[in-house]
C-alpha cells in the first residue's frame, strides 16, 4: 500500500550535513533521501512521545507533578526521621559537604 503524500516540511541545511545525510541514507539501503529523512524524523518523534510518557502519562499526572513541586507538603516524622538517619550515616562514615 502507498503512502499518501498531502503535505511538505521545506529545510535549509549545509551541503556538510546534506552529504553527511545521503551518505548515511545510503549506507542504510534508502532509495531515496526523503524516504530516509521522514524515516529518521518519524522514529525520533516516536521516541520523544514514548519518553514523555513514560514519565508522566497523562495531563492529570503531570498536574499532581507540577502541584507537588509548587506547593510541597511540609516534612512529615517519617521524612525528619529518614532525614536524621542519612545525616548519621554521613557523620560516622566521614562524608563531607554532603549536607541535603
């Protein structure tokens, strides 16, 4: 099945990074320049979304994100303990400018 093709992405490059694209498009099989640099392009874009996503993968989660680092909660016993701990741990092994 062909790809329809209904839209274009004009960009100016030097003849360096044109060279250095062809060789690599032909390195990899590609018949043609455009077919290798919308492969290249859609594969990046793809990683990029997964990455996003994989972090915070929907707008509500990276509302509570945001909300978390604006307005954080004050320290509970729990924390000032673990706080406490890691403080003594530094202390009796030597550590120095580690204070958080």
């Amino acid at each position: 099945m062909a790809t329809l093709v209904n839209d274009r992405i004009d960009v100016r490059i030097s003849t360096e990074q044109k060279e250095l694209i062809k060789f690599a498009s032909e390195l990899k099989g590609f018949k043609s320049l455009s077919e290798f640099v919308v492969f290249c392009i859609n594969n990046e874009a793809n990683k990029i979304i997964i990455e996003n996503n994989q972090i915070l993968k929907s707008i509500e989660d990276k509302k509570v994100f945001l909300n978390a680092i604006l307005n954080p909660q004050k320290p509970n016993a729990k924390l000032k303990k673990a706080q406490l701990n890691y403080l003594n741990f530094i202390e009796s092994n030597g550590v120095k400018n580690s204070t958080p």
